[in-house]
C-alpha cells in the first residue's frame, strides 16, 4: 500500500465539510463547523502553500514572551518545578554527553547502528500491535484511524530545516478526518514516531472538540508521549536495548534543555523592565553579571517559547508521571490516561490534572532511572 496522502485528500474534506455545514440545522453546531472549517483552511495554507516567514525582531519576541508570561503563569512554574527537580542530575547528564561526544564526534551514532531495516508495512503492524496489547478500548479508535490509511498516512523524509524528528496530525472535526504525516528515520524512532502521532489521532476521535476549543491547554503532547513512553519501557519487539535507552535519554536531555531556557524568561524580562524596555548594553550587562547569560544563550531562550517547547516540556513531565504509576500499577495508570482523554474540552483540564497526576513528584526519580540505565549499557559495552 501507498502511504502518501496530499493535497487532494485534504482539499476532498474541506469540501465535504463545507457540505455539512450546509446541510446543518442546528445553529451551534453550524458555528463551531464554521470554526472547523476556519481553522482546516489555515491549516491548508501552512501545510501546502509555501510562503516566507516574517522575519521578528528581538523586541517582538520579547513583548510575545511578556504575554505569554502574563497568560501562562501556571504552567511556567510547572517548567520550573520540573527544571528544579531535575537539576540535580544535570552533572550526569554533562558527564554522558561528554561522553557520547568523544565516542562519536560526528554525532552519527553509528556505534549503535545495527543496520537492520524494516518496512514501513512491517513497522505499522508493531504499531497495530502495540495498541492491542497497550488497552483494549484505544485500539477500537486505533483501528479505526488504521482502516483508512491508505488516505491519512504518509510516510515522508525528514525537511532538512526540521532538526525534531517529530511527524505531524492534522484533523478535521466534523468530518472526523485525521492526516498524520510520520517521519522515516532508523527503524526504533519511525516506529516510535508512528505511536506518537496515532496516540494524537487516537485523542482527536475520543475528544474532537479538543483541538477547537479556546482552553488555555498544554497538555495537548500527553496523548502522544505517554504511549510513546510505554512502547519504549515495554520494548516489545526487542529493539536494540542501547538505542532504546538512547532514545529515552534523548527525550530527558531535549525537555531539560528547553526547560532550562524557559527558566531564564522571567530573569529576561525582569532586567528588561529594570531597562524601561530597552534592549540597552546596561541590559545585557546585567543578564552577563547576574545570570552570566551570553548573547548566544539570550537568542536560545527568546527562540523557546512555552506555546511550543514548553507544551513538550509540560506534557512529558505528566506522561513521566504516569509511567511511574504504570511500573507498579499498569491499570490504574491507563484508567488515568483515559480519564484524561475524555476530559470535557470545555472545563479547565489544569484542574484535572493536579486532582489526579502528581505532576513533578517523581521526575528526579524517573530520570535517575533513564540516566542509570544508558550511563550502564554504555559501561557494559566498555564507553
Ligand atoms: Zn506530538
């Protein structure tokens, strides 16, 4: 089978949609498949018009982050307790990077490339089977995304200007239409990449409205990661141990990384009202003397914001907090991931989860057991 949905699929369901929206009586729902249609259509355009990014300026990006600052308070100190809890694992994670660094040079990690392959058709039926086996209610909606795709999957390589290897899912409410794009890279991470964008189609059929709704909501990466995280702690296919526990400490080291930068805003924005809002050399000095920010580590941290890291940030510290149930209590953990997918879109989902998740409790804890296990298999094999 093709996997290589395009512009025709997508353009196919937008008409579908304008159809229904037609043909609806009631005045609400027309509303909202308004607003479906609105948002699909920008959708459209970032995803198959090609056009220049404006360029913004630092003192753009530095109001943008003052808002979002402002808006998103409560999940900045989610950042910082997770950056907190971690910090004191940041001398292992400087000593295994180094590491890594005088094994590898290049960064090609080809010392733990087996140079097996696997088929794209072969790598979707361990995805089918993950799903099975992972709860028997999420595979109904798995299958249902599977079953159609032929028309809403596509395989393609990685843009050279994406350094995530993330893939993306597009979905159309109304019409109830997902298009998940995986990227290929070595056969654990296609794989792995294929569970995380299901994961989000899987949460897109349970809670459609989700994705519409106006919430103040950072948690949108939990469906994804939280799979993710399971398929790499169960490894039910064998995959190479070293580049299983690879891929979870690169997971750590990327959230730790952005973590980090979203901790410097608020010192950022505090020497920039020490400066009346100027960008003046009195304010870079004082970001040098105080928080010895050079000017490469400003650009990094006025280039994370917390609408985009920090989302992943936020949402890997719940889905870490989840495994950790899960290793003593896979049920009650499931129950709690679907408790969170059904969550009405409409009601505050902040509240839910600081009801039921522990959220940061545990991530010292956690990511003492993601560094022991690499740092050991590293060992193992005389690194
Ligand atoms: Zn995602």
């Amino acid at each position: 089978m093709e996997y290589n949905w395009g512009r025709k699929e997508f353009l196919h369901q937008l008409e579908n949609l304008e159809l229904l929206i037609s043909r609806e009586k009631d005045i609400r729902r027309k509303l909202y498949l308004e607003k479906v249609l609105d948002t699909s259509n920008k959708l459209y355009y970032e995803t198959f018009v090609d056009f220049p990014k404006p360029k913004v300026t630092a003192k753009q990006r530095l109001t943008n982050i003052l808002d979002s600052h402002f808006s998103y308070g409560r999940y900045y100190s989610i950042v910082q307790s997770f950056f907190n809890n971690i910090s004191e694992h940041i001398d292992t994670i400087d000593e295994i990077s180094n590491k890594l660094e005088r094994i590898d040079p290049d960064g090609n990690f080809d010392f733990m490339n087996t140079g097996a392959t696997i088929t794209f058709e072969n790598t979707l039926n361990l995805v089918k089977e993950f799903y099975k086996r992972f709860d028997s209610e999420l595979y109904c909606y798995f299958l249902e995304v599977y079953g159609d795709r032929e028309y809403s999957l596509r395989y393609s390589k990685l843009p050279k200007e994406e350094t995530k290897t993330d893939g993306t899912t597009l979905f159309i409410d109304g019409v109830s239409k997902n298009f998940i794009t995986v990227y290929e890279t070595n056969p654990l991470s296609t794989y792995i990449c294929t569970i995380h964008e299901y994961g989000h189609a899987i949460a897109n059929l349970i809670n459609p409205e989700v994705s519409y709704a106006d919430r103040e909501d950072l948690f949108m990466e939990v469906a994804a990661i939280f799979p993710e995280l399971i398929a790499l702690y169960e490894n039910n296919f064998d995959f190479e141990t070293i580049q299983v526990l690879y891929q979870m400490y690169t997971n750590l080291v990327t959230y730790v990384n952005s973590a980090e930068y979203l901790c410097l805003h608020n010192p950022i924005l505090n020497a920039w009202a020490d400066n009346k809002h100027i960008m003046s050399n009195s304010f870079f000095k004082q970001l040098e003397e105080f928080y010895d920010m050079d000017e490469e580590c400003f650009e990094e941290a006025l280039s994370t914001t917390i609408e985009d890291e920090g989302v992943y940030v936020i949402s890997y510290a719940v889905a870490m907090e989840l495994l950790h149930i899960y290793r003593t209590n896979k049920k009650k953990a499931i129950e709690l991931f679907k408790r969170f997918l059904k969550y009405p879109a409409k009601e505050d989902i902040l509240a839910f989860i600081i009801e039921n998740i522990p959220i940061n409790k545990h991530i010292g804890e956690e990511a003492n057991i993601v560094l022991n296990n690499f740092n050991r298999e590293l060992k193992k094999r005389r690194y």
